[in-house]
C-alpha cells in the first residue's frame, strides 16, 4: 500500500482526486472539500440571509459531494455535477421554508464523514466582526442588495457571478431557457447597479 502525504495531493489536479476519491482514498475526498467549501459557502451565504443556514446548506453539499462521488461517470464534469447539488439544495431548502420562486415576466420592465472532514470549518463571515472591518457599508449593500431579489434572480446571478457558469449550463440547472436566464441576470444587474448608484462613482 502507498502512503501519500498531505502535500502529495495538494498538487493533483482536480480530476485526479476525483478518480482517487472514487477509489476510496480518503484524503483525495478531503482534499476536495478544502478545495471546495469556501466556494460552496459563498454561493449559500449570497442565496441565504440566514447565518445558521448557510452553514448547514454548505454542510450538506459537501456531504453529499463526499456520499456521491462514485456516481460521477466523467471526472471532467465535476464542476457542473457539484453546481448541480448546490443548485438542489437550494431549491429543496427554498422548498423546506415553503417559499415559492418568484418570476417575473420577461416582456415586462453520515456524523463519522462529517468529524473526518471537518465539513464546517467554514468561517460564517456574516456573524464575525473581523469581516466588517474593510468598506464593511459597500459589502452590506450589496448582500442585502442581492437578499432582496426574488430568489430566482438570486440563483441565476450567484450561479453566473460565483460559481462562473455560462448561460447554457445555467439554463439546463434551472430548467428555464437562455433567454429567461439572460433577462434575470441583467434585471438583477440593474436591480444592483441601481442599489450601489449612490456609493460607486
């Protein structure tokens, strides 16, 4: 049996650790989650207004990340695969709180794996007051800017700006079509800009 150390896998690409991890390789699965929950958490602290949530949401796709590896047919995909848990953790905890998706029409203007993985070691920036130390006003605006957009919106700007997908892949997360995703993108720019009007020169 090889014994890497830890530095061992921090140099693997993402790929390699996803067909180490579905051979079992316990270090490739949490050195996943490092790579990944800061990320996660992020995506979930812009979707949730709620401190406590965030942290489980995130706890939860990592999990699941974790639990599910192995049904991951192309390691090249790992990125969509994972934008696609988080992507259904929010509609079933949107679900959960029994909140529907607002729209608007377009024409109109396991315990053992969580201790072994330190899944929430993840800082909850919203209730550390360290975080508010630079242009800590600037930031409020834009959370509570990006909060308030009907959670449609939310999903479709945090997916394009945080997690990076295109249109495309966006579209086929949210079951819409391209041209429902470009307008809440640019409606929930606008609702932004329009927020941060008075505070950005």
């Amino acid at each position: 049996m090889i014994i890497f150390g830890k530095k061992h896998y921090k140099q693997k690409t993402i790929e390699e650790l996803v067909v180490m991890a579905q051979q079992d390789n316990l270090d490739a699965v949490e050195e996943l989650i490092k790579r990944n929950q800061e990320n996660i958490y992020a995506s979930f602290y812009y979707l949730s207004s709620n401190c406590e949530d965030i942290l489980d949401l995130t706890q939860e796709a990592l999990l699941k990340m974790a639990r599910n590896i192995k049904k991951l047919k192309d390691p090249a995909k790992f990125k969509p695969w994972l934008n696609q848990i988080i992507t259904r953790i929010f509609y079933d905890y949107i679900r959960s709180k029994n909140k529907k998706l607002q729209t608007v029409p377009i024409d109109n203007k396991d315990d053992n794996e969580q201790d072994r993985f330190n899944v929430v070691e993840v800082p909850c920036s919203k209730c550390s007051p360290e975080q508010n130390s630079l242009n800590s006003e600037l930031h409020c605006i834009i959370e509570n800017s990006i909060h308030n957009l009907p959670e449609s919106f939310r999903l479709a700007i945090v997916l394009r700006e945080f997690r990076g997908l295109s249109y495309e892949e966006i579209a086929e997360l949210t079951k819409t079509n391209i041209g429902t995703v470009k307008s809440r993108i640019a409606r929930a720019r606008n609702k932004l800009q329009e927020d941060l009007r008075g505070y950005i020169a």
